[in-house]
C-alpha cells in the first residue's frame, strides 16, 4: 500500500518543521507550504489524502485556499487556527474543513487526530461493494458515492460518512457524542459542534431529503429513510 500522503501549510517554519517530524515518524509522505498560492499549487501536484492547513498565511489565507480546493478535492483537511472565537472555527468548517486545531497545539494531539482521519479512510477503501438501498436515498460504500432519487451529490468523505453511519443506524438515534467518535475517531480532542454544523452541510446537499435526518432534541440524530433491500 502507497504512503498516505500529507500536506503541512503554514507561514511558520518551526511549526511546519515540528509537524512534519511528527508525520515523517509515522511513516506518511509529506510535502509543505508557507503561503496560499504554494499550497494550492501543491495540492493539485502531489494530490494529497489529507492536508494540515494554517488559517492565517500570506498570499491567500486559508479558507481562501480550502474554498477553491473544494471546487476540485475531497481530501481531509484539518485547519490550524489562532482564532478562539466560535464563530472563526464554524466558518472554517462551513467552507469545507473536517477538522480544526487551536493554537497552541500538541504535536501529539494532531498526529493523534491525522491518524484517526486516515485510518477510517484506509478502512472506507477495503470495505466490501455493499450497497445500500432506500426508498429515496442509495449509498454506494464501494464507490463512496449517494444518490438521491438518482441524482449524484458531491459529498465530502466527512459527509459521507455521517450519512453512512447514521443508514447503519436507520431509525436509531445516534447522540453527538457518538458521532463525534465513529466519525472524528475520538470524543476526546473534538467538540459537539463540529457535529451539528456538517450535519447541517450535509442535510442541504441532500435537498428535499435532508429532511430524513431527524434532529433529537437534547440527544442527537436519526435517519429515517425507508429501506428498500439490505
């Protein structure tokens, strides 16, 4: 099996220098950038499974970068910010990232949650070709792919797999809590609001059937579609 490969951005080279100590010891491949334009250039040319991404960089910050990197990229990316304002770390998640990390940051913590993210994508990529079937949604876990009422949806990996999980559930409640560990791969490092604002992702991508996850009040989520086979 190749290499996961990682890409680091960030303006600062102790930092950079720092995480990319940590990775090159787990065994990844990693590649670095200290501005915008660079880590965009980057990204197309090495294509990597995930990206370690600073907010604040010179040239194009980043969620200039993670916006336009959307347009073309489902890799996972986890964004490095200073900011501790809420309202600074949804808006990160709202333009695409998976993940976010405050500074200061342990080298250990986010080495911990770059492991978790490849790990489930590793697991995703030798899954069996199952295919599951509802009445109004179909997910295709081979192909990482979902239809609804036959149109394709361009999801993230993020998206996809709270939709997956909360199918394997159907009608059972899933609390944030639960989520957070299937998904982000611990309940220890995230917060619950990362939940809620892909499940809100998620739900306007699927249109009309956004309606099928079901909000818990207090609890969590449920997904409520109907299963037409397996």
């Amino acid at each position: 099996m190749d290499k996961p490969k990682i890409l680091v951005v960030d303006d600062e080279p102790s930092i950079v220098k720092l995480v990319e100590s940590y990775l090159l010891k787990e065994g990844y491949e990693v590649y670095t950038a200290a501005d915008g334009p660079t880590a965009l250039k980057a990204a197309r040319a090495f294509k990597p499974d995930l990206l370690v991404l600073d907010i604040m960089l010179p040239g194009m910050d980043g969620l200039d970068v993670l916006t336009q990197l959307r347009r073309e990229s489902n890799a996972y990316v986890i964004l490095l910010t200073a900011r501790i304002d809420e309202v600074d770390r949804v808006l990160g998640l709202s333009v695409g990232a998976d993940d976010y990390v405050t500074k200061p940051f342990s080298p250990r913590e986010l080495t911990a949650r770059v492991k978790a993210a490849l790990r489930r994508m590793q697991t995703q990529s030798a899954s069996n070709e199952e295919l599951m079937t509802f009445k109004h949604i179909q997910i295709d876990i081979a192909a990482h792919q979902v239809r609804v009422e036959g149109e394709l949806l361009d999801l993230t990996a993020t998206e996809f797999d709270l939709l997956k999980t909360l199918a394997e559930h159907r009608g059972m409640v899933l609390s944030r809590e639960q989520l957070l560990d299937r998904i982000w791969g611990t309940n220890v490092f995230g917060e619950l609001r990362v939940v809620d604002v892909h499940i809100g992702h998620l739900r306007q991508k699927l249109g009309t059937a956004g309606d099928l996850i079901v909000t818990v009040r207090g609890t969590g989520y449920r997904f409520d579609d109907e299963s037409v086979r397996g």
